[in-house]
C-alpha cells in the first residue's frame, strides 16, 4: 500500500468522527424525540402521550443536553411524530408502538440533502419514555449510540416556557 494511501486512510477516521461529534447530538434529538406519536393511537386523534410541560435529555458519544419545552395538544403529534425540526425531517419506514413498548426505524434528511439512517426502541406511558437507539451517518458503517430519557414536569407550562 502507498504511503498516500495509508496517509488517506488514517484521516477518514478522524473526519468521520468530527463530523459525528458535531452532527449526531442535533440529530439524536430530533429524530429520536420523533419516536412516539408515530404509533397508531397517537396518529388518530387521541396521543399517547400527554401534552405540557416536558423535560427531555439526549445523550450521544458522552455529550448530554437537556432541553425543557412546553407542548400545547395541538403540538402533541408533531413533537410525538415524524418531527420536523428547522434542520432535520424524518420518516418512520418502520412504527410499531403498542403496549407500552415501541420500534421505529427510518431516515432524517438535513436541508443540504444529507441522510442518516435512524433505528430506536424502548418503553413509554403517558408522562415519560425512554428509547435507545442510533444514528448511522454512512452506509456500510455501525450505528452511533445514542438515548433518550423524557418526563412531563407538569400539566400546566410556566409562564416563560419555551414553546415547542
């Protein structure tokens, strides 16, 4: 092997890395905070999952974020489901909820077109859930590791609550 190529092969690595750093934490919140309402109920008329005031935290590669947002009924859905944010839109190929148990799998898609492959399962009620699940940014390469623990802090949002 020449030494270019060595030298080529050891860069990649350290790119993909970075861009993983810099790109799975937006990307675990949206596409996993997406999971829920993508089950039948919560696609009727009825979620299930409570709106209010919420507390989430996802945790990717060690770097953890918690984020408090108040969902009005009307948003429930949309926080529950497919959730688009301003930099990431993701589809479920994949939703199975039932039971307290749920599975989803699928694609976000950034404005530039980028893709990332989304898998997620774990357990929810109607105030909290938890998913485990990943994030893989190339094809062929391994799912990154990433969680999400959520709560409902209370039915009835704060007065300066941010607005999901």
């Amino acid at each position: 092997m020449s030494r270019s190529k060595i030298k080529t092969a050891s860069i990649a690595p350290a790119k993909g890395f970075r861009l993983a750093a810099v790109t799975l934490p937006l990307v675990a919140g949206a596409v996993l905070l997406a999971a829920p309402a993508s089950s039948p109920q919560a696609q009727g008329s009825q979620s299930q999952v409570l709106p209010g005031y919420w507390e989430y935290t996802t945790s990717v590669l060690g770097v953890r974020d918690t984020e408090q947002k108040c969902v009005r009924p009307s948003e429930i859905n949309r926080f529950f489901g497919g959730m688009s944010t301003r930099k990431w839109q993701c589809t479920y190929s994949v939703r199975e909820a039932s039971g307290g148990n749920a599975r989803f799998q699928g694609v976000c898609t950034d404005r530039k077109n980028r893709r990332v492959n989304v898998r997620l399962s774990g357990t929810y009620q109607p105030e909290s859930f938890r998913f485990n699940g990943g994030a893989q940014l190339t094809r062929g390469t391994p799912y990154i590791p990433a969680t999400i623990t959520a709560r409902r802090l209370s039915a009835q949002c704060p007065a300066n609550a941010e607005y999901f």
